[in-house]
C-alpha cells in the first residue's frame, strides 16, 4: 500500500518538475524580466552598495521587523542548502556539465521573479501579534482578493516547509553527520532540536540575529573553501569552462555518448535545480523580504535580487567548478550511479585538495546549511499559521512544538521518500504562487515605474495600506 502511494507520488512528481514547474517558471521569469527591462543588469550592484553601507553604520530596526540585511539573510538561509551541494551535484551526473549553463539561465530570469515576490510581499503585508507578516498567501489574500486561494497556499506552505521540509532538513544532517564522525544519531538528534528550539523561541529578533551571524559566516567559508580548490587545480579550470559551454548544446561531446545524454536532458536538470536552489517564484522567500524596513517596496525586491546571485551564482556554480577541476566528476561513469552517489562527488573534491580534512568540513558546511534552512523554512511557515490563525498565541507557541516532533521524524524516514515527499509538496505550493505573480505582474511594474520616479525626485517613500487591515 505504502509503496503504490510513493509510486504515484513519484508519477506526480515527474509531472510537475519536468513539464509544469518548468515551463510555468522559466516562462514566468522571462515574462517578468521583459516587462521589467531586465532589472538584473542595473538594479543589483547599486543596491548591494546601499546595502553594505547600511551594515557599515550599524543601522537597527524596531522589535517586530527585519532590517534590509537580515531579511536576506534569512532569505538566503533558506536558499542554501543541501540543494546547492547534492541537488547540483545531481544536476551535472545526470545532464552533464552543460546543466550548470542552463542552471545559470534559470537564476538569471529567476531573479526577476524574485524581485516580484519581494515587492507585492512587501505591498500587502499585515502586521500580527505585534510583527510584520506577509508573502504570498497575502498577496493572494488582499491583492487577487481571495481568502480562499490565500488559505490554500498558506496550507501548503505549512506543510511544505514546516514539516516535510523540516523533515528533509534533519534527516540531511543526521545522515551526513553520523556518516562523516560516526556520532550516534540520538544524539546528533537531539542535539539539533535543542539547538533549533532555542532559535525559534526567540522569535522573530532571534532568528533575525541567527541568520545574520552565520549565513555570510557559513556561505563565505564554502566559497572560499571552493576557489582554494579551484586554485590548487588551475591547470583544469579552463577545460572546466570549455565543458558547461560545450556540454550545453552539445553533450555528446563531453561524454554524453556513453552516458546517453540528450540536449534535452542536459537542459531540464539545469533548468529544475537551479530552480530548486535558488526557490525564486517557489513562495518561499517573500515572507522574510516582507518583513524589511525599508524606504519602499522596489528596494526590498532589488535586495532579493542579491540572494539568487548568492545562491546560484556564487554557491551553485562553485559546486559545479569544483566538481570539474578536481577531478571527481567522471564522463565515463553512468549517470545513475553518479547521481546515487551526488553527496561523495563532491565530498571527492573536498578530498582531493585537502583529504580527510576536506571530508569532514564539507560535511559539517551540509549540516549548517541545513540548520539555517530549518530556520529559514520554520519562519516562512510560522507567517502563514499566523495567516489561518489570526493573532492566537497558543495556536503559533503549538506549532512550534509540531515543527520540533517532525524534525525527530525525519530521522526516522528513509532519505529517498522523504526527499520526495518534499519535491511534490514544494511543487504544489509553488503553483497558486506562478498564477498569482502572473496575475499581479503589472501591479510589479507598476511600482517599478512609481520607485523610478521617486528616485528623479529624490523623494523615495511609501504607504502600506494592508498593515492595519481587519482580518
């Protein structure tokens, strides 16, 4: 019984990532960028400077809110994860080094996508229980002016994120960390709940903190990990580059021959985890560039901007380059073996350059990435408990404590399943937020325009109207 059910969720699943997803996000991405006269090549850099500026004069916000900085730093807590190593690592065994290329195209239009989640999250945000909330249920919710197509997905979310998510998340730290040390699991377990606990009670000022201490910690020390690779293997750096570029439109010729590589392949496994990495158009992280203190709704969507370049690539391509240059990618080797054994390709490059030191680390960069998305990913839900449950305290403390039991459950679960259980809800969530950013898309360049206009005038403000809404 068991197995029919995750047979058919698999069929689901093929469904929706290959066919759907893909064309619903990439379409979408392009669509987006177009319209709003590809932002990516002018908004990002300046908006980093402002950025950087601000965390140079120590600038705070009042309790309940996010400054720009923390917003993307739980933001892209959530982005990097197990994805960005085994997910990439997935995506060049079975499409070749050409899915980089195609992995790189889907953040590029992605980062459109993102910029328009950011803006109509901040728009219609509402405050609860004394903090800023807000993401797509939201924007569903007070600007296609559906409350039940807002519950949806606020219903999908939960479960996407706080729990199966959360799920995938421990059972990933468990695995590498028992794998990497020989920890016992039971403590490693419980551990990782008390850990986890202390951040969420904290709340929103917690994890806001948490996240800008150590993702740029975390994400800084496995970039720079990744060039010392790339310099001590110099010499294969250049034949790395000629083998996304070739690989792209031509797999065969890196191997694809005997792997039986198709252009076509090569194109949906770039395509699908680096949409998977970096979750632009997903509905994941609007909730934390929601919360920002900012001038206007135009600036938080060019500060999301920043995390899908963070995320793909900086974090996605290093994992991609390390793989070629060290060596541990191999053609000649099938693509499913390749792709059972993603994890111990990348670990062999961490190895290469730096042997058993190199193991370990990787294995403990798995483990803090999958602790920040626990965190990124509980915060995401919690806004939408908030959304079904109004201002109820006891209703948002309890799930708290869900979230805690399913990360002891996800250790329980065999990896694969679990995995899987994952890609199907996130797709599903994912879905009323593709129709609704569609839906709302003039509304984004709308504000564009109004931000543009401001800018000349160097009066930039605005009004939220939704913060004080009855619910």
């Amino acid at each position: 019984m068991i197995d029919n059910i995750f047979k058919f969720l698999n069929s689901v699943n093929g469904v929706l990532w290959n066919y759907i997803l893909l064309v619903g996000l990439i379409g979408l991405g392009l669509y987006l960028t177009i319209i709003l006269k590809f932002p990516q090549f002018t908004r990002v850099f300046p908006q980093l400077k402002a950025m950087l500026k601000d965390i140079k004069s120590g600038k705070t916000v009042e309790k309940g809110k996010m400054t720009p900085f923390q917003a993307l730093a739980t933001a892209v807590a959530a982005q990097v994860g197990t994805g960005n190593i085994v997910g990439v690592a997935t995506a060049i065994a079975e499409g070749g080094p050409g899915a980089a290329f195609w992995m790189m195209l889907s953040a590029f239009l992605g980062m459109s996508t993102i910029f328009s989640e950011a803006v109509l999250s901040q728009k219609y945000r509402e405050v609860k229980n004394g903090e800023l909330v807000g993401g797509p249920a939201y924007y569903i919710k007070n600007g296609l002016k559906s409350k039940f197509f807002s519950k949806v997905f606020a219903v999908l979310c939960i479960l996407a994120l706080g729990i199966v998510g959360l799920m995938v998340q421990s059972n990933s730290v468990v695995t590498s960390l028992s794998a990497s040390f020989g920890f016992d699991q039971t403590i490693i377990t419980i551990g990782l709940i008390a850990v986890v606990g202390m951040i969420l009670t904290g709340g929103m000022d917690r994890i806001a903190a948490f996240s800008e201490k150590v993702v740029p910690f975390m994400a800084g020390l496995y970039i720079l990990g990744s060039l010392i690779i790339i310099i001590i293997f110099r010499n294969s750096f250049v034949e790395a580059i000629r083998m996304i570029f070739v690989g792209a439109f031509t797999p065969k010729a890196i191997g694809g021959g005997i792997l039986g590589i198709t252009v076509q392949e090569t194109i949906k496994f770039g395509l699908s985890r680096g949409l998977f990495s970096n979750e632009a158009g997903m509905g994941s992280t609007p909730h934390s560039h929601a919360v920002a203190h900012t001038n206007h709704p135009c600036e938080q969507g060019f500060t999301a901007m920043i995390g899908v370049f963070i995320s793909t690539f900086m974090i996605c391509l290093s994992t991609v380059l390390i793989n070629l240059v060290s060596g541990s990618y191999n053609a000649s080797i099938p693509a499913q073996v390749m792709a059972k054994d993603a994890t111990i390709m990348t670990q062999s490059a961490f190895f290469n350059a730096f042997g058993k030191f190199g193991e370990g680390f990787l294995s403990i960069a798995l483990s803090c990435f999958s602790l920040t998305t626990i965190v990124g990913w509980y915060f995401f839900a919690e806004s939408n408990v908030k959304l079904l449950s109004g201002d109820k305290n006891m209703v948002i403390g309890s799930f708290r404590f869900v979230a805690l039991a399913f990360l002891f459950v996800g250790t329980l679960i065999d990896p694969e399943r679990v995995w899987l259980l994952a890609d199907v809800f996130m797709g599903l969530m994912a879905l009323p937020n593709i129709i609704s950013l569609f839906l709302l898309s003039k509304e984004t360049k709308t504000m564009l325009k109004e931000y543009d206009s401001m800018k000349k005038e160097n009066n930039i403000h605005y009004e939220y109207k939704y913060e004080n809404i009855n619910n």
